[in-house]
C-alpha cells in the first residue's frame, strides 16, 4: 500500500551543486552529490506527494516519479525554483548553491598568462531567501546550513535572516558525514525548538525530515 500522507501535496527540493562557469571550459563549484537532497525527494515520493526535483549536476538516477527539472548555474535554479514555489506546499532548499558567480564569464577560453590571477565575483541571489518572501502562496520553506563551526549558531542565524520555518544544521567537518557520503546527521531549529537526529543513512534522516514537517503542517 502505498502511503497517501502527501496525497495533494507538491514539494519542491533543490539538490546538489550549482556550477559557476568562467569561460566555456571552466566553472567553479563544490562536492555537493545530490544524495541528501535526492533522499528527500525519494521519502516524499513515498509519502504520496507531488515531487519537483530541481537539481544541479550530479552522478546519481532521480528517484523514479519525480519532475526532474536540471539546471547548473545558481541564475537558473533560482528561475526555476521561484516559478515552481508559489504551486509548492513545501519548499526545501537541500542544494549547495554557490554565493558568488563570475562577474564576467569570457566568452572564449581563458589563455594562460601571468603567474597569478585574478577572478571579480559578484553576489548570487539567495534562492531560499526569495522563496521564504513570497506574499502569496508562500510553501512551508525549510532550508538546510552547511557549516564547518559555529554549526548552531550560525545555522540559527540563517533561519532567521532568510525568514525559514525550519532549518536542517549539517556540521560538515564530521568524517564520514555531509558532502558526498551515504550517512549524515542533523540538527533542526525551528524559530522557538530544536531536535537533535543523530547519525543515520540519508533516506532515514530525509524521511525524519519530512515527518518533523509534516508535524507543523496546517493543510
Ligand atoms: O549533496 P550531498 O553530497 O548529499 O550533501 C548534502 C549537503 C551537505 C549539500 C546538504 O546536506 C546541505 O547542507 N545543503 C546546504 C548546502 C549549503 O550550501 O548551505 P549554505 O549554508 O551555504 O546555505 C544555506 C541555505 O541557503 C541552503 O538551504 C541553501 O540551499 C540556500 N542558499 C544558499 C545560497 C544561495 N545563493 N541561495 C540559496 O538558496
């Protein structure tokens, strides 16, 4: 039997990395695998709902009956992230999405030149950030903070800056955890409580993720 929890319920979630071209050969990014995210994704499918998928480049098969909509660079993820969030119930933004892109990406590769360089970066909009402002048809906006210290604190200082509901703390300084490995553990703040999930595989964890959101839901 399948579960029907979501039954009528869309969810959005960003997953993996975004890429940040300097030429037409290079780009910037980071290790992020897609597996969190497409963890989230395969334990809301399983709950019954409706899943848009929007992914950076990764290595890894989406979970079958998702809407996979791919992008590479921050500029499209957000376009698409604002064009499916207002349909969305919940948004989750599990993506590690880059913080600055190349001011001028060159339209030719660059050519080798002196023994240093230098690349001019400039701010990318923060996709979550915009979600969470929405004034009509804002989903629930549950955000994910990477951090390698000060995990709580500055995870906490994120749920609020960018107005989220929920927040999932990912100290990302634990061998074995995080970036690109098949277990993690999280701490999730909410504006007035927090929950502590220890280690476990992603699939569990993300289906703990959407329980504890399903929990503040009001449908
Ligand atoms: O993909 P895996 O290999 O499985 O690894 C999982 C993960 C470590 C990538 C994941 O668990 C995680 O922590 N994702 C968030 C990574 C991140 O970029 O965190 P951040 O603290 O920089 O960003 C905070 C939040 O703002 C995130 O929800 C992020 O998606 C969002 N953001 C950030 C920058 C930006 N320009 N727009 C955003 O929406």
């Amino acid at each position: 039997e399948p579960a029907t929890v979501l039954a009528d319920v869309t969810v959005t979630i960003t997953a993996g990395p975004t890429r940040e071209a300097l030429d037409p050969v290079r780009f910037i990014s980071n290790h992020s695998s897609g597996k969190m995210g497409y963890a989230l994704a395969q334990a809301a499918l399983f709950l019954g709902a409706k899943v848009n998928l929007i992914s950076g480049p990764v290595a890894i098969a989406p979970p079958s009956g998702a809407e996979v909509f791919a992008v590479e660079s921050a500029i499209q993820m957000r376009d698409t992230a604002l064009k499916l969030a207002s349909e969305s119930d919940i948004f989750i933004g599990c993506a590690a999405v880059a913080d600055y892109r190349v001011a001028q990406v060159a339209e030719q590769k660059i050519k080798k030149q002196g023994d240093e360089m230098n690349i001019t970066m400039v701010k990318n909009p923060d996709i979550i950030a915009e979600v969470a402002a929405l004034t009509k048809h804002r989903p629930y906006t549950v955000g994910f903070a990477a951090e390698t210290q000060n995990v709580d604190q500055y995870a906490q200082g994120k749920l609020k800056n960018k107005n989220l509901d929920m927040i999932c703390a990912n100290d990302v300084s634990r061998q074995g955890l995080g970036f690109n490995a098949d277990n993690n553990a999280l701490t999730l703040f909410w504006p007035d409580e927090s929950l502590e999930l220890p280690v476990a595989d992603k699939q569990a964890l993300a289906m703990s993720v959407l329980m504890e959101i399903i929990k503040r839901l009001d449908y």
